[in-house]
C-alpha cells in the first residue's frame, strides 16, 4: 500500500466505462481513502484534480477538465512524434498545467498508466516532467503455472514450485481463496503480464477435466482475473478425445477428432468468451502427442488452431521435445539438437493462430546456455520465447539469483548476429503478430508468494521486461526494490536500497560461480535438481551429460568433430561457436570438450577457472548475508526472518557445490590448485 501514498493524496478524475476503467477507479478510490485523497467518476461538471485518466475516443465530454486533458494529450502525443494510436495496452502520460494527464485509446491502456503512475509517485506530478508514451514491445506477456489440481505423487501440488501450494488449486479442487486470485491479477497486472495458464502443461487425469467436467473451475478463475486484464488460457493434453470424449483415436487428421475439438472447444467459449487458448506438451516426456499416428507437430497444432480460429484463441505449441530415452553410451545423439531437428523443417506449415513456444536455451532452463536456434530458423513461424520465472535450476527460490540480467541477455541477444534482429524482435513479431514472452511462474500459496521473498523481484523483471525487453534489468530491480521497501517505511531508505543492489545485482553471476561450469550445464541432483550432483545425469537416458575424464570436460558439438549442433546457427554464429579461438568463455563446456589446461580468454586455465570461480562464488554468498544482516531492525521482521534463513541455506549448499566440484575435478585431473586453497 505504501508505493500507492503518492497518488492516493491526489484529486483524480477517472473518465469511462466498463470494466477495466471500473478497475482504475476501484484502484484509485481505495488508494483516496486510505490516504486522504478524491476521486470523481465521469463528471459532468468541473472539478478541480491533479490527475485525469481518460479515453481518446469520441463520446461526449460535458467536462471541461477532461476536454482540456485530452487536447493536452494530443498535442502530447504530436510533440512525442508520432502522434498515431496508443494500441489496445499502451498510454500516454503528460502535463496540462498543474494536471497530470493519463491519456489511453482501450481501457487496458488506463490499467496500465495507472500502475505507471504508481510507481513514479511523487515524480508523476513533477511539472517539468516531459510527456512519455508507453505501448508493449510484446503483445502477449504470459506466465504459465505448472500447478496440478490433485496432488501429484512425485511432483506435488506445484510442479516445481518452490513457493508452498497452489494458489489456484488443493487436494484435487479449486482452493477456493478468491480474494488472492484477485490479488494475484492485480500483483500481474502491476508487473505488465496479460496472459496465464492454470494449469501444468504435465496434464494427469484430473487435470484434463478442466476442459470439460471442471470447466466452471476455470472460469471461475477467468472472472476473478478479468478486471486486470488477464486472459486465461488452459493447458490440454493431446490424447483428451480418448480421455475425455471416448474416442478411440486423438489422430489429428480424423474428422471425428477435430468434429470434438471444435464442439469441446466451443462449449469453452460459451462459459469463457475471452479464453485465451490452449498450451500443448506433446510428444515430450512422455506426454500423448500426433507422432502415435504417424502425423507431426503441425497436423498436431494446426488442428487445435483450426478450432481454436474462430473463436479468437491460440494454441501455444511446445517446442521442448526430445528423446528422454537415450542411451549414454550413444556419444551421436544430443539432446540440444532436438528442438531444431524437430521444428525446423515445419515452418510454414503452421496456422497463423498457432504459437511455437520454444524454451530459451536449447536444453532445459539452465543457469547458462546459448539461445536457442530454433528462434532463428522459423521466420514464417509465430515464436514465443520461454523463460522460468521459477528457480528449478538456479536455486529454487532458497537461492538469491536475481534472473534479469541473464533475460535481458537472452532478449537482446541477436541470433543473426550482431546487426541483426534481436531474440526479442523475433518474440514480438512483425507489427506485433510474434508469439511474446512466457515464463513459467514462480507464485505459491506462501506467505510472501514466491517462498524467497526477493525471488518476487524475478517476477516482477519478467512482466516489465515483457513490456520492454530493453530495459537496464538493474533499473527494474530498482523499480522492484523502491516499490516493495519503500522509503518511508524503512529506517534508512539508502541503505536498504544499496544494500538490496549489492546483493541481488550480480547474483546470478555468483550462483553460475559456484555450480556447473561454463557452460557445461547440469551437474544438479537427478530428479529434484537441487544441489551439487556432479555425475548425477553422467549415465542416464535424459541426455545431459558433460563427458569428464582424467583429461579433459565439456561436449564436443562443433560440425567439424562433434553433434554438429553449432550448424544449426546462422552462419555468425555457427562459426563463432565452432572455433575454439572465438567461442565466448561462459559457454566453452558447451560447445567443446577441452583439456583442463586449455587456456581461456580470460587468461586462466579451465581447470583453475573451475577452482577459482567456485571458492568466489562462496565467498560472494558469505558477503550477501552479512550485508544482510546489517538491515537487521530496518525492516519487517518476518522479511528479515525469511531471507536470513534462506542465506544460510544458500552458504551451506554453496559451499557443497564448491567443494564437491573442486574435489570431483582435483581428482580426475590431478592438477592442483595454484593457490593451494583447501580441495579434498
Ligand atoms: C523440465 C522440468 C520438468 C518439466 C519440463 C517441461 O524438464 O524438470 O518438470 O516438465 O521441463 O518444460 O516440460
């Protein structure tokens, strides 16, 4: 409530209808009464205000405050440049005099501009100000929840989630708790997500319901998160006309099938009118998929889109397939390669309300990866790009890694090399038609949401750089940090603030020091992937593997003698990756296999990078919480309480990644360390 003091002192003026306006004025008068402010509704006489929110459109204007607010707005928007629409999300923020104009062409745009304002505070009435236009770089900004309606044996009420249960689901029904779902869209709306899926994209029996038996639990969700414009969208499993409609086949060129996607997909409509569409996992982990009939990915999709067309959806296709069968000893077959070796090929062939959905790196979320190539191999393809909001691989919310940085990397990143277009180009599409940016959620039922509570940080840079994908990942931290300990209600606002930046600024940096190396990926406990598991995956059937011997680490994926997965690059890439001289530091495991005495760009050698990169990344976690412990008594309590158990949780399992990595490349190299430090 604090980041909204600023605001809620002020006269505002709300101009409009319907329901996204009415959000505003909810908004805006709670904020009034809590903090001795006024708020009018469409007026039809003048008032005096500080701030206006008001439609360009064309209805009748008995005010003269709106009517001034407005032509300020357009001659605004003329000065800006280029004067044309706002879009369906974007505002406009100017001065008229002593008024504070938010200017929008649909009501979302209201939504918006209004937590805009927010957190500006003071800063939103400075009169030197200077008109500013905001309209997303991404048309659809998504979180998918990978939540199961009953529990799941292994994978439990959230899977893996690190932030306690559900906030949708528990024991098998809806959790029934409106009121945060409600909070939760605001939460979301604030932070600039529109979209959600409510369910794992691992559909089990129970959850395949809620297309059809359970659908009023899914529209009930849809209602409660409607006011903050949020569509929301179902994930489906592909075998549900067997399982649900009691066919004998799902095959996505028979009649029958498509016949009950269309009616099963219409009856969604009818209770859901905006439903956003349907997420797919096919053919991967084990999921139903076309392949049992000798069909693709595209019959697949295309299928779904074809039901979904008319009625407005998408279908999010997963492009995260690959054979999780494999045999070690088979050195031919890498996992990186699948996505491409499936998906290219494809593209053209996909309906233009089908969304490919790829995950960022080739693998599977990692701490550090190289971009996917697939983003770059399917220009007539709509992409989105997904990343994980939730920390599976980058310490599961009991580990401070602030993933901005790492995004913003990923975003601008340009897969044809430097002039070329960037990942984020590629997700937003041609005037806008692209897949957008999904992640996969990090909210739980937990009292500060995401169990770590500076892991909300992670979610809020997921929604503003879904916005803006070029925004300093660091000015969002600081947006995140002034909002949630704002000055007032700390004791010395500076130090906090600081003290957050020294801490979370660099620690996806330091989280990469202290577990898998450059590159190489992995390394985690099978199955839970939490803590050092060096060998854990070395022999498995997942096809993660990092190939250490007595000489040597690192997967040899050139063309020249490796999987030939550097091939799937344009040619910018595929070459800088191939060449030993030119493949950057941070992903040399990933590309190449090389002796331990390799010398790096940076001067050292692999095997003393390895040793020195881990003993600072422990020495780095001690810093954090002693900085931590310094804001002891200036802030809430159980804040306090929260994040100073989970550093030292952070120390212990650091300092188990550290020595069990040192001591697993000590005894396979034999070399030593220059610095002789403690390796057992
Ligand atoms: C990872 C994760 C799984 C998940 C899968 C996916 O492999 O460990 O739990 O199902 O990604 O993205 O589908």
């Amino acid at each position: 409530p604090e980041a909204f003091r600023s605001l809620g002192a002020r006269r505002v003026l709300v101009h409009g209808d319907g329901l996204l306006v009415d959000t505003v004025l909810h908004e805006v008068s709670r904020a009034c009464a809590r903090y001795g402010g006024r708020v009018w509704h469409s007026p039809s006489w003048d008032v005096d205000v500080d701030l206006v929110f008001a439609l360009r459109g064309a209805d009748e204007l008995p005010s003269s405050v709106v009517r001034a607010a407005r032509s300020a707005g357009e001659s605004a928007l003329a000065e800006i440049g280029d004067g044309g629409s706002l879009g369906d999300e974007g505002f406009l923020l100017a001065r008229d005099g002593d008024v504070t104009v938010v200017l929008a062409d649909a009501p979302a745009g209201l939504l918006y501009g209004l937590f805009h304002v927010v957190r500006l505070c003071a800063a939103a009435f400075d009169p030197e100000r200077p008109p500013e236009r905001h309209r997303p770089a991404l048309h659809r900004r998504m979180l998918d929840h990978w939540d199961n309606v009953a529990v799941h044996p292994v994978m439990g009420q959230v899977e893996r989630g690190y932030a306690g249960g559900s906030i949708f689901w528990r024991d098998g029904r809806p959790c029934g708790d409106l009121a945060r779902i409600r909070e939760y869209g605001r939460l979301l709306a604030a932070s600039g997500v529109n979209a959600i899926s409510v369910n794992n994209v691992n559909v089990a029996r129970t959850e395949a319901l809620l297309l059809t038996d359970r659908l009023g639990d899914v529209a009930e969700i849809a209602d409660v998160l409607r006011p903050y414009h949020i569509r929301v969208h179902l994930s489906v499993t592909f075998a549900a006309p067997v399982v649900l409609g009691g066919l004998s086949t799902a095959d996505p060129l028979d009649e029958g099938v498509r016949a009950w996607w269309a009616a099963t997909t219409r009856t969604v409509y009818d209770r859901i009118p905006d439903f956003g569409g349907y997420v797919v996992k096919a053919d991967s982990e084990g999921q139903p998929g076309p392949f049992t009939y000798g069909r693709d990915h595209a019959d697949g999709a295309n299928m779904l889109a074809e039901a979904l067309a008319p009625l407005g959806g998408v279908v999010h296709w997963r492009a995260f397939v690959y054979n999780h069968h494999q045999d070690w000893r088979d050195r031919s077959t890498d996992r990186a390669r699948a996505a491409y070796d499936h998906f290219a090929p494809l593209d053209g062939r996909f309906r233009t309300n089908v969304v490919v959905q790829v995950k960022f790196g080739p693998v599977d979320f990692q701490t550090r990866e190289p971009v996917s190539p697939v983003i770059a191999a399917m220009p007539a393809t709509r992409i989105a790009v997904e990343l994980q909001v939730t920390q599976e691989y980058t310490g599961q919310q009991r580990h401070v890694c602030h993933l901005g940085p790492w995004w913003s990397e990923v975003l601008r990143f340009a897969p044809w090399g430097p002039d070329g277009r960037a990942v984020a180009d590629v997700a937003a599409g041609e005037s806008g038609a692209g897949g957008g940016l999904v992640a996969v959620a990090n909210v739980g039922d937990d009292l500060f949401w995401t169990g770590h509570p500076l892991a909300q940080a992670n979610l809020y840079t997921f929604g503003r750089l879904a916005w803006d994908p070029r925004r300093d990942p660091t000015a969002v931290l600081d947006e995140w940090i002034t909002l949630t300990f704002p000055p007032s209600a700390t004791a010395d606002p500076d130090l906090v603030r600081r003290t957050l930046h020294e801490i979370m600024d660099d620690s996806w940096r330091t989280y990469e020091r202290y577990t898998a190396p450059l590159g190489v990926g992995f390394m985690v406990n099978p199955g839970d992937h939490y803590g050092p598991g060096v060998d854990g995956y070395e022999y498995t059937r997942w096809g993660t593997y990092h190939f250490a011997d007595r000489d040597g680490v690192g997967v040899d994926r050139t063309r020249a003698s490796g999987t030939g997965f550097t091939g799937q690059y344009p040619p910018y890439w595929a070459q800088v990756y191939e060449s030993l001289e030119t493949c950057p530091d941070e992903l040399l495991l990933f590309f190449h296999h090389v002796p331990y005495g390799h010398v790096l760009h940076s001067g050292s050698t692999v095997i003393q990078h390895i040793y020195d990169t881990h003993f600072a990344g422990v020495e780095e976690v001690t810093a954090m919480r002693r900085r931590w412990r310094t804001l002891n008594g200036m802030i809430d309590p159980a804040v306090y309480e929260r994040v100073a158990e989970r550093l030292d949780e952070q120390v212990r399992c650091a300092t188990e990644w550290r020595d069990q990595i040192n001591t697993y490349f000590y005894r396979k190299s034999g070399m030593l360390d220059e610095r002789g430090r403690d390796i057992y």
